[in-house]
C-alpha cells in the first residue's frame, strides 16, 4: 500500500512541475542571466561573441538586395546604435497606437543577433543585409496573450517578409497558431521558432510544427545545457552566455532558445540573399535542405540536437 501512496505523490508531484513549466514558457519568459558587460570598452572596440566565431558571418559588404525578417518578441530598441539602419518599420500588437518599445529586454537581444552592425565597436550579427520588421506580440512582463500574438503574425505576414523569427512560444497547440504558419510557408516564408526551455519535455509550439525549424541551444562546449528540449528539435546553435543588444543601448548576456533561434535566422538570411528562389519553388523545404547540410554533427540524440549545428563557411 505505501509503495502505490509514494508512486502516486510522485505522479501528482511530476503532474505539479509540468504545469508550473508550462505556465513559464505560456509567459513567454525567457532563461535570462542579463548582465552588463563592464570590462568591455565597446565604443572602442568591436568584439566577436563565441556564437559568432563557431557559426561563422556572412558577408559584410553592402547589396541591394536585402533580406526581410520579421522579429515576433517584445519590441525593438530601434535607436541602438549597432542597428542603425536595421529596423524599417514596427508594429505594436498589444498597443497598435503606440511604438514597440522593447521593455521586457529581449527583442533587441534577438535582432542584434541576427545583424548587428559590422562596424567598428559594439558587436557584429550573423547577416548584415537584413531588414528588420520589429513585431511586438510579448508583454512587458513577459507574457504572451494569443489574440496579440496572432495580430502580430498576421501582420508579418502581410508584408510579404522572407523569414518569421519567433523566440517564444505555447506550451499547448491551437488550430488558428496552425493556420497562420501554414498560411505563411505557403507563400514561402520560413518560419524558425525556439523550442523552448523545457528541461527535458518536447517542444513547444509552433517549434513543434512539421513545417517551423525547431530550434534549441547548445553552450560554448557544443553541450546541450539542462533547460534544452527533449522532443522535436531539429538544430541547434549558441544559447548559453550569448553576448548581444540590450534595450538600454549597451551590451548585455543572456541564455535561452530564443538566442539560439536567432543565430539560425541569420544564417538562413544568408542562404536566401545568395539565391533566387521562384514563387512556387518550396522555399521553406531548400532552407532545411541547406541547414543540414551545413550543420557539425554532434554525438547526441536526435531529439535534443536535430541535425546538429549549421555554420556559414565562408
């Protein structure tokens, strides 16, 4: 009798967790270890953070084509000076009459990341021939509320954007998340979601949809970190003591799927700004098809690193 009492504690005491791990990624918090940088002279120097230096960056020089992604996150610090340029329009789901300000200090993270200004101080992002759609879908406290969130993504949508960076997610499917991404692949845009920091449990959504690149993290020593998905992960790339932008025009770390998210936006703006693709070509299909190609195998389980690492070689 006390040993069916003990395995149903520890059931309930397993059932508590999930849902008190399923509320945090609801939220839409992020692992954060958000720090200054003080023994950094960024005004005089560019430094190259660890994700970049294993990821590798693209070309540097100015083009006219240019690559449009679309940040779903908590706002944009649009003035930071390592994006100067970057952010060509914005749009504020939660409070559509005002800016998308980046309170909460993640989205700006994210985008420097994806492009920070190759110059000659602060840090330099994976692709610099992007431009960025600054879409505010996450709270100032960190939450996510749906009717927002699918505001925001309709939006992106409708400005005919390349890719749809989304670092954040829902612990739960629901048919009209399924709708929208379906809707957004079939008029090629590529969808790269984070798989989120669930310890262990598969991946959040939309990260665990067929067709969105499900993203987790990995550290410095190519080593999945305790908080990775167990599930549907199909790469990984840099998530732990990231180096990027914070919303009060320095330089901060942080930790997270959501920063590894951004690593593989940023590649893929390469792939698609070295290639013309036709309308009816499956653009989602060849961004996958050139990830895992490019990608270091590591000696873990599919489930927790996908295919591995994708790089630039260049």
């Amino acid at each position: 009798m006390k040993k069916v009492y003990l395995i149903l504690v520890l059931f309930l005491i397993i059932i508590l967790i999930s849902f008190l791990l399923d509320n945090f990624i609801s939220n839409g918090k992020e692992l954060q270890s958000i720090q200054s940088v003080q023994d950094i002279d960024f005004e005089e120097n560019q430094v190259i953070p660890w994700g970049i230096e294993l990821i590798g960056k693209g070309n540097s020089k100015e083009t006219k084509k240019k690559i449009k992604v679309a940040v779903l996150d908590s706002g944009i610090n649009k003035n930071h000076k390592d994006l100067n340029g970057k952010v060509i329009k914005e749009y504020n789901a939660i409070q559509p009459q005002k800016p998308a300000e980046d309170i909460l200090n993640h989205g700006t993270a994210i985008a420097g990341i994806i492009t920070a200004n190759d110059n000659d101080f602060g840090i330099t992002g994976v692709s610099q021939n992007v431009e960025i759609y600054s879409v505010k879908v996450i709270n100032d406290d960190g939450k996510i509320e749906k009717p927002f969130f699918l505001d925001g993504f309709e939006w992106a949508i409708s400005q005919n954007v390349n890719i749809i960076n989304i670092s954040s997610g829902f612990p739960n499917d629901f048919p009209e998340l399924q709708t929208l991404i379906d809707t957004a692949v079939e008029k090629g845009i590529i969808i790269v979601a984070a798989s989120g920091n669930t310890f262990g449990l598969n991946a959040q959504f939309p990260a665990r949809y067929e067709n969105v690149l499900s993203i987790s993290a990995i550290n410095e020593q190519k080593k999945s970190p305790n908080f990775a998905a167990n599930g549907k992960v199909d790469f990984v790339a840099p998530g732990v003591e990231i180096l990027s932008l914070n919303n009060q025009g320095g330089y901060s770390t942080n930790k997270g799927s959501s920063y590894s998210t951004a690593y593989v936006t940023g590649i893929i703006a390469e792939f698609l700004l070295n290639n013309d693709f036709k309308q009816k070509d499956d653009i989602s299909l060849k961004a996958r098809n050139f990830l895992e190609k490019s990608s270091l195998n590591l000696e873990a389980s599919e489930n927790i690193v996908g295919a591995g690492i994708p790089v630039l070689h260049n």
